[in-house]
C-alpha cells in the first residue's frame, strides 16, 4: 500500500510505521483511498534528471508527484524526494529536516488527492491543506 525506497543514496525514513498512518489518516480525511504509493528518495542529481527527462524542467526540486491513476477512484501514484533538496530547505527556512521532510511527504499526498499549486489561490490552500496534517501528526 504503501512503500518506502532508496533509489541512489542509503537514506532511510525513521518511524515508517507512524508516518505510514499518518498519511493513511490524511488521505481518509480527504475521502480517499488508496491502492498504493511509492515514496523514492533519492540524490538532487537524479531527481534534476527526472524533472528534465519526464517534466522538461531544467531545476532542482524538493519532489515530484506522478499520479498514475487520475480517474478519481483509490490513489496510485509515485512520489519522488530528493533528499538533499530537503536538507537545504530546512537550512534556508530554518526547520528541523524531519519537519520539512513532512512538509514535502503530505504536499506530494495533497496532489494525489486532487490539489495543485499552480496559481496563488491553489498554492494558498494546499499551504492550509499542508499546515493542517502536520499539526495533526
């Protein structure tokens, strides 16, 4: 249902087990349901590699969500989190990186329950979206 992989570095996600109800009650909460998701971490030069090859995108980025099934019906997607982007952003805006790495996970879990981010109103409510499930970990 859900799972957790390295794909060019030797992170590991701690507390797995926490986190994996966490999303499943976030999900639930936004009345869905799931068939599965795949949590890849991996380095900033594969996920530029990804961007570039999948999304034409020539930059860094802390995630990538594919949504593998957008027929409305139970969530099957693909989440890629470049580990080291994490890092930085907690740096920059002086989080704790699990915080962040939260952050990141429920943003890529917002998207496959429908959210975006393209204009500013989208990015304002998944932002609120975002805010509430970490407050309710």
């Amino acid at each position: 249902m859900i799972s957790y992989n390295n794909i060019d570095n030797n992170f590991r996600i701690k507390n797995k087990i926490k986190i994996k109800k966490w999303i499943l009650k976030s999900i639930e909460a936004e009345k869905k349901n799931v068939n599965f998701i795949s949590f890849n971490f991996c380095s900033d030069d594969f996920i530029l590699e990804l961007n570039n090859n999948a999304l034409k995108h020539n930059y860094y980025t802390d995630i990538i969500t594919f949504e593998l099934n957008n027929k409305n019906e139970n969530i099957e997607g693909d989440i890629y989190i470049s580990v080291d982007r994490v890092k930085e952003n907690a740096k920059i805006l002086k989080e704790s990186f699990t915080d962040e790495l939260h952050r990141v996970i429920i943003h890529g879990v917002l998207h496959l329950c429908g959210y975006k981010d393209k204009s500013s109103k989208e990015s304002k409510k998944m932002r609120e979206k975002e805010n509430y499930y970490l407050s309710n970990r």
